[in-house]
C-alpha cells in the first residue's frame, strides 16, 4: 500500500510500491512540449522511480481563483491533445489534482495503453460508437461521462467531475 512519509522539515513523500516510470516519462514529455513552444503544463511532483517502487512528492490541491481558470482549462486541453495520442486512459478524477491553474496528473500508469480489442455491443451502431469514442479523448477518462449500471441507475464519473455519483435516473430502454 501506498505510505506518506512526512518529515520534520514538513515535506512530505508518497513511497508507492510499483514503478513510477509512467510519471516520470509524463513529467519528460510535458517539459519537452514547453521548450518546444507548447503548453506549459507542469510542475509535476519530483518523482523517483526504482523499478518495483518509486518515491513521490506530495502534490497538495490548491484553489484557483476565477482569472487564472481559463489557463487550467487550456492546459488540461493541452493534456488531453497528449493523451489522445499517448492512447492513454484511466484519468478520472483520483489521478487529477487541480494545483492553482496548474492541472497535476499523478498515478499515470496507462499513461501508454493498447485499444481494447473486446467488442461489447450487438449493434453495429454501438459498435461504431464504441470504436470511435476509443480513439478518441474521451478514452483518457478525463472528460465526464455516465454508465448505466445493472439496476439501471446512472453514475457519472470522470477527471473533471466532483466524484463518480449515483444519480438516481434510471435508463429506460423505450425502443428495444
């Protein structure tokens, strides 16, 4: 499990127990971006990677006020133009911590992820559908989206929402 170390200075360190090489090459790719004349979208929390585990700075959440919210937005958009070509995913709202106009991506282990070949959907529409949503930003999980779940109560969840939530609409299926 993951330990915050706190010391007496009151820096604080995360140990991980798996390899934190993902979170390096993220915080490399998005340097490299900046000197090339892109996004700046870091800082990223200095990070240690030592094969099966790794050392992490703790990135804490801080407000960002009403005139510097437009340049979150820009750099998340920055983010999800490198996701989408990175094909990564499972970016939802634990992995996402909103630093001032800084957003912070932590826990990218699906930073590069291969399309899932499994086919849900009986209809060839919602195969399609399913096709082009997965080479599309919205694999990356950042975006909100809803599922409907066995009971058919719909829960939301993605980076930028509050937390996964059941709404308690239910999904009629009027058509079938």
């Amino acid at each position: 499990s993951v330990l915050l170390l706190t010391f007496s200075s009151g820096a604080r360190v995360l140990y991980k127990p798996r390899t934190l090489a993902f979170d390096y090459i993220w915080s490399q790719v998005t340097r490299w971006l900046a000197k090339q004349g892109g996004a700046s979208i870091g800082p990223h929390p200095s990070t240690l990677d030592m094969g099966n585990y790794g050392w992490q700075e703790l990135c804490g959440h801080n407000d960002c006020n009403e005139s510097s919210a437009p340049m979150f937005y820009q750099r998340l958009g920055a983010c999800l133009a490198l996701f989408r070509v990175l094909g990564s995913s499972d970016m939802h709202h634990e992995n996402l911590i909103a630093n001032g106009d800084h957003p912070v991506f932590v826990d990218v282990e699906t930073l590069v992820a291969p399309v899932p070949r499994a086919d849900f959907s009986v209809h060839p529409a919602l195969r399609a559908a399913d096709q082009t949503l997965l080479h599309s930003v919205w694999r990356s999980g950042v975006l909100p989206d809803a599922v409907v779940l066995p009971t058919g109560d719909v829960m939301t969840y993605g980076g930028i929402t509050q937390s996964p939530a059941v709404s308690g609409l239910v999904w009629d299926f009027i058509n079938v």
